[in-house]
C-alpha cells in the first residue's frame, strides 16, 4: 500500500477505510464481516479508519472500529478521524461547543480510546451573510465563534491530535475556512471521475458544487485532502445494491454514468475499480475513502489501487467522459 503525506499530522496510506461500508449505511452487512473488513484493511497496508457517530444505528461504524480494534497494541492502531455535528437549526449556538465535547467523548468511549487523530465538522457550513437555517448545517458565525474555538481548546487538551472539514459545504464557505489564519488538518472533498455531488448537494440552484476548485484551494493551503464519494454513492459501480427512492439523486446519476460504465467494460475492468483508480489518479489527494461493507468489496479496491495510476490514454478517456456528461 503506498503512502501520501498528511500534512500535519505525518502519512497516510493511499486507501482510507470508511465508515459507511462497515456501518451498513451503504447496503447490507453484519457484525462479524465488518469486523473481519476492518482487520483485513489494516492487513493490506491501510492506516486510517473514517468513522462518525451517524454511520450507522446505534453509532454501529465506531463500535465495529473498537470492537476491531480490541487488543492490538499502539503501535498497531491506525490513524482514527470521527467527526461532529452543530446544527444551528437544532441548537443555539452558545450550546455547541458542549455538543462538540458530549459527541467526542461518546467517540472515545465507542472506540476505546482516549484521542482521535482528527476531528472534523460534519454539518454543512453556510457563507458569512447567509442567516437562512437548513437542517445539518452550520452558520459562519457559529463556526468561527463557537467551533473552531471548540477544536483548537480539545487540541490544545490532547483529546484531539487535530480538527478538520467535511468541504461539501456551500463552496465560498469551504473556500473562506480554507483561507483563514487556522487552516484545517485536513478536508474532506468530493473527488470522483465524473464530478458528482449526490445527495450531498443541498443547495439547489443558489450556487454549484465547486469541488476542482476547493481541492486546489486545499493544495494551495497546504491543507491534505481526504477524497470521498470515489464511486458517488454507488452510481459509479456496477449496480446499486442497496433500495433507494426512485427519485434519489443516485439513480439519475446512475443513468447518466452509463458511459463510465462500457468504459470499464473495454478497460477489462470493474466500473468501481477503475472508480478509485481514477480518485486516486487525483493530483493532491493524500487518501481515498472506502466505502466497503465487506471483505470482497475491500480486495476490489485494494486490486485497483496495486494497478497504480491511470495511463495517459485511460486518463484521457475519463476526461472525455466527464467534459460530455
């Protein structure tokens, strides 16, 4: 498994195992196997679990990574990141930062450990000027006044090795935290093939996903970027295997990744094999989430990531495919 540097906070293998898969939040799977994924992931050279209370019921992700995660020494524990939400639509803002602190230590308690590597925000942030509350998001001033105060305190306790951004946030937000005097351990961007936000879009037609531009804006800033959504929630993959409203973006998506799809046919090649080869393929992306629930779907990716980098004609090829989507 090769590594990438991480910035603050040292290397990190190429490949990130997430919390969804082994979570069940993207399809079906079971105690025992997602303990079995989390152990052969770190078997295969993976050195960092993306966790987050909301993966899962009854915060399943993280007790699946402290169950796994039971008896090994130090030495062998990978880099951990669990993340938090403060919805202003749910909370008044002087009472985030004991939200922050309540969630974090259900975390430690979860995973059986004392610090988290990194601790990101999980809502959605809103620009400077925008007072209209959505659900799950963040106001600027709530995250300048309240959050990050809160981050930098548990860092400074040692309850958190650092803090960082889940950037699907509304972009001239993401890009105004990137910019500022404290910059982000690190960010999470979505990076796929054909550029697609879901699901994870929540602001209509008031602006549009800019998400090339918040990863070079991270490069810029020396800010190490977490790639997610590497098969777009399953429209980039052979089939969605998990029930979905028709009317899911997924499924739009979907259709529209029909080409992507006879692509990998004439590669030889799975479409969510050559999904991550393309993630991984990114310029300035430390490491590419998984969202694996099982151990077949683990060594798919695991296959695609010892192919190493796309070929200049498979690259172009993509790009084709994604300037005509």
């Amino acid at each position: 498994m090769r590594t990438r540097d991480f910035g603050r906070l040292g290397a990190v293998s190429a490949l990130t195992l997430g919390g969804g898969g082994i979570g069940g939040v993207w399809g079906a799977t079971d105690r025992a196997e997602a303990v079995a994924t989390v152990h052969g992931a770190l078997e295969a050279g993976v050195t960092m679990l993306d966790l987050a209370p909301s993966y899962g019921p009854d915060h399943e992700a993280e007790r699946v990574a402290g169950e796994a995660l039971a008896g090994l020494s130090s030495a062998e524990h990978p880099l951990i990141t669990t993340k938090v939400e403060a919805p202003d639509d749910e909370i008044a803002p002087h009472d985030v930062p004991a939200r922050i602190r309540e969630s974090l230590a259900g975390s430690l308690q979860r995973l059986g450990r004392e610090q988290v590597d990194l601790l990101l925000l999980h809502s959605q942030l809103r620009p400077p000027g925008d007072a209209a509350r959505a659900p799950r998001t963040a106001g600027w001033s709530v995250f300048q006044e309240q959050v990050l105060p809160t981050f930098l305190a548990l860092r400074e306790e040692g309850l958190i090795r650092d803090w960082g951004l889940t950037g699907v946030g509304h972009p001239a937000a993401v890009l105004e935290a990137l910019a500022g005097e404290e910059t982000p351990g690190a960010v999470q961007v979505v990076v796929n093939a054909l550029d697609l936000s879901g699901d994870m879009w929540i602001f209509g037609e008031q602006a549009t996903p800019r998400n090339g531009e918040i990863l070079a804006s991270a490069r810029r800033a020396g800010v190490p970027v977490i790639g997610i959504r590497a098969v777009a929630a399953g429209a980039l993959t052979g089939g969605i295997d998990r029930a979905v409203d028709p009317g899911h973006p997924v499924v739009a998506e979907y259709e529209r990744a029909a080409g992507f799809r006879e692509l990998a046919a004439e590669l030889g090649e799975s479409p969510a094999a050559l999904a991550h080869r393309c993630a991984l393929d990114v310029d300035g992306v430390a490491t590419v989430v998984l969202g694996v629930k099982n151990r077949e779907e683990l060594e798919e990716c695991l296959d695609a990531e010892r192919r190493g980098p796309l070929s200049g004609e498979e690259r172009r090829a993509v790009a084709a495919l994604r300037a005509g989507r």
